[in-house]
C-alpha cells in the first residue's frame, strides 16, 4: 500500500521511482556499442556421396545430388520460359484426341513437376477434367514425351509448371 503524508506520496517512493527513469534514460541514450559482424557467406559444396556395401541401389543418382552434362562447367539456376516452352512442345497428344467417345472439348490443364535433372517427376491434371481417360492419357504422355535440361535448383530444387491443353472439335 502507499502512504500519503500531508497528501504527498513518502519519499523513498518518490525517489525510487526518480532513479529507475533516470536509470531507463541513461539507458537509452547511451551511444550504441560496435556493430555485430557476421561471417561471410559460402557457396555450398556437394559431393555424391560414395556407395557402401549397405547402402540401396536407389540412393545413388538421386535428385539430391548435382546432375552436370559431360564438358559443362555451368548449369543455370533455374528453367527460363524457353526452355519450359520447349520442353512442352515435344509432347505428343494424337492417341488422346480420341480416348473417349465423344472426344474431350475444353482446356486440360496439367501441373508438372520438374526435377534437377530436367526429369518429369510428376503430373497432375486439374479439375475439372481431373477424372476422364483424357485426362489419364495425358498425364501419361506427358510423363513420357516432356524432356527439360538440367539445373542447379540450389534454392528451389524443383520447377512446378502448371499447363493447359486446348481440346477442340476441329484439332487434329
């Protein structure tokens, strides 16, 4: 409880309170102290690992590891619009035209992931389309026919592209 004498607060109150601000303003004008340095930053340094006698077959060649081209010294970070595009065009769609009766009319759109590698890792087909023989014709072809060059992926080791089809009565 605080005790007022004469309508004023003690003074050991008074004077505790006084010296906790001048101890909080001493505080923040006080010059500030040497800046904090950090180490430099270093590039990352893969290594395939090595195979041990214990080790599966399927760990070796995985997407974790750097996929560099024979004589190539540089991959790019990333796929461009280009390539992406490129990648595309390879794929045949003739056998899905007609997977079912009465053909498919509309935009099929399919998200493909694409590893380091430059590889289709996977193929999903959106809605609305998502369930037809279409749709699994595809994601098939795409799978197989869509070939992309490889990349570093240091940041981001894989590319999502997502990518319609047109379906149309007229197109052969």
């Amino acid at each position: 409880m605080l005790e007022f004498v004469n309508g004023r607060l003690k003074t050991g109150v008074a004077l505790g309170v006084l010296a906790l601000a001048a101890a909080l303003a001493v505080w923040l004008w006080r010059p500030p102290s040497g800046a904090v340095a950090a180490p430099p930053l270093k590039p990352i340094h893969l290594t395939p690992r090595a195979k041990t006698a214990d080790s599966p077959d399927s760990e070796i060649g995985t997407e974790d590891q750097p996929i560099m081209p024979v004589g190539t010294k540089e991959l790019p970070e990333q796929l461009d619009r280009r390539q992406l595009e490129a990648g595309m065009a390879k794929v045949k769609l003739d056998k899905c035209r007609h997977a079912e009766e009465p053909p498919y009319t509309g935009t099929l759109t399919v998200r493909v992931t694409i590893g380091r590698s430059g590889s289709v890792q996977s193929v999903g087909v959106l809605p609305p389309a998502e369930g037809t023989l279409t749709a699994q014709c595809v994601a098939k072809q795409v799978k197989r026919d869509a070939e992309f060059p490889a990349f570093r992926g240091t940041l981001v080791p894989t590319v999502e592209l997502t990518w319609p089809f047109l379906f149309s009565l007229d197109s052969k």
